[in-house]
C-alpha cells in the first residue's frame, strides 16, 4: 500500500498559496484559493483549494469541523464556473489515494469545463 503524506508533510499548494510558486489565480478570498492547473485537462480547467489544510490531506480524511469548508469549495466552485463561462456545464472531480489518482495530498477540487466530457470516466 502506498504511503499517504501525513499534515505535515507539505505539499507543492503550500507554495502556490504562499505566492512561492506562481500561479494563475482565479478566484481568491480568505479561506479558498483558485488557480489554474498546469496540466489543463479542458480549456477551463481550474483548482479550489482550501487555505488552511488542518488535516484534510484528502476527502476520506474529512471530519465534521471540515463541513464548513468542504462547502465553501462546492460553492467556489459554481461560482468560477460562472465567471469562467461555464453555462453548458462542467465537471467537479476530487480524486482521492492512490487508486483515485490523487498526487497532491492538500485536498482539491477541480473544476474542468469548456468541451464536452464523457461519461463513465475511466
Ligand atoms: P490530483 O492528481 O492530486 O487530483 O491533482 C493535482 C493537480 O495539480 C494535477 O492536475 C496537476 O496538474 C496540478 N498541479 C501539480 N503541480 C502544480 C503546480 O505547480 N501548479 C499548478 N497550477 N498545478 C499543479
């Protein structure tokens, strides 16, 4: 089994939250940051984060103090969709461990728009 980082292990977002490594940000308040991936998997493709981790390296790793911001992401969310002209629809993903492709453990959500997606995923 693969290891999972632990909270304090840091990950590649602390940076890109501490403006270390630059990014292009979409959307920002003072608990998420959005930003743009590098690695774009659509012509919008778009990374909320939370800006304080407190322990969600992961999705599977929420507790109840997490509600509120696990929430705020959701709602982020619709809300760069909006501004990114999203109005055909898009796509949410958290990927989680190993097996769910998940390669940065600070938890994320992306948001993919802009081309027509498929589904099942695989
Ligand atoms: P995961 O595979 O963990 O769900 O997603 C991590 C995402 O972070 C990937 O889509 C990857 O392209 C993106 N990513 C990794 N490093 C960087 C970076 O330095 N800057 C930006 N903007 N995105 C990154």
């Amino acid at each position: 089994l693969a290891a999972t980082p632990s909270d304090d292990c840091p990950t590649i977002f602390d940076k890109i939250i501490s403006k270390e490594i630059p990014s292009t940000v979409v959307y920002e308040d003072d608990k998420v940051l959005a930003f743009r991936d590098i690695t774009p998997q659509g012509p919008v493709h778009i990374l909320l984060i939370p800006k304080v981790r407190d322990g969600l390296t992961g999705l599977s790793k929420a507790e109840e103090r997490h509600i509120d911001i696990l929430g705020r992401l959701l709602y982020t969310a619709k809300l760069v969709a909006k501004q990114e002209g999203l109005a055909e629809g898009f796509r949410i993903v958290i990927n989680d461990g190993p097996q769910g492709c998940q390669s940065v453990y600070h938890i994320h959500v992306h948001l993919i728009g802009g081309r027509q997606m498929n589904w099942p995923p695989g």
